[in-house]
C-alpha cells in the first residue's frame, strides 16, 4: 500500500545555484551532500522542505517547459511574503491560470532549470466544493 511520497528529484545543472533557489524559497535544509562521492548517478544534495525529502542531481536538464509542476502548500497570509521572495532570487514567474473565486491563490515560477513550481493556498475539500458549486 502506498502511504505517501517518498521523496523528489530534480535534475539541475548547478548544485550551488539549485540549492540557494531551494533555501532561500522553500526555506529548505540541506542534510546531505555527495561532495566527490557518488552513490547514485551523480552528484547530490538531500533537502527537507517542510518534512518531504527533495532531492537535486547534477546533469543534463531539459531545454523545454511544460505545465508538469510540483505544487507546495502555504497559508494565504504568507502569499505577498512568498511572491516577494520568488522575485527578488530572480525566478520567472508565470502567469497564473484562470482561477474559480474560492479555489484558492497561486504562484506558478520556473527555477533555474526550467521546473516548474506551485505555491497554493487551497485545499482538495475547497477545489471539490467550489467545482460542485460551478456545476
């Protein structure tokens, strides 16, 4: 049975460079580092944002973005707060799409790597009862 996400990679070109977009955003906490050895495919550092493990990778990154996105949640009252912090690191931020009144604000911003990130104030009840209003 599945219980949950273990963890999530993200291939970046620049540890350095990916790691300071994670702390300085996500308010993340390296716990490891490779340095020069490699026990999976490269070289890599451990983070924990909130209490899930994201992992960043050394290599090739991809050229092309999509809307394939990982999605963290922040409280609404924090949102100023965090689109402030996105702007002043340098991140691309998107457009967001068009929103339902009562699903909830969002953030969509590219890193440095063409990832792209969500910060959401909503909840799945709140989306769920907003489209069933809308119906």
């Amino acid at each position: 049975m599945i219980s949950g996400i273990s963890h999530i990679t993200l291939i970046v070109s620049d540890l350095e460079r990916a790691a300071l977009f994670l702390e300085k955003i996500f308010e993340a906490k390296e716990v490891y580092c490779s340095g020069n050895n490699t026990f999976s495919l490269s070289s890599e550092k451990f983070f924990l944002v909130g209490d899930i493990w994201v992992c960043i990778m050394l290599g090739d990154v991809r050229t092309e973005r999509t809307y394939n996105h990982i999605a963290f949640k922040i409280d609404d009252s924090d949102f100023d707060d965090y689109f402030a912090k996105i702007k002043d690191i340098g991140a691309e931020i998107r457009t967001p799409r068009p929103r339902i009144p009562g699903e909830g604000r969002s953030i969509y911003f590219y890193d440095f790597d063409n990832h792209l990130f969500e910060l959401h104030t909503g909840t799945l009840p709140e989306r769920l009862a907003v489209y069933s209003q809308s119906q």
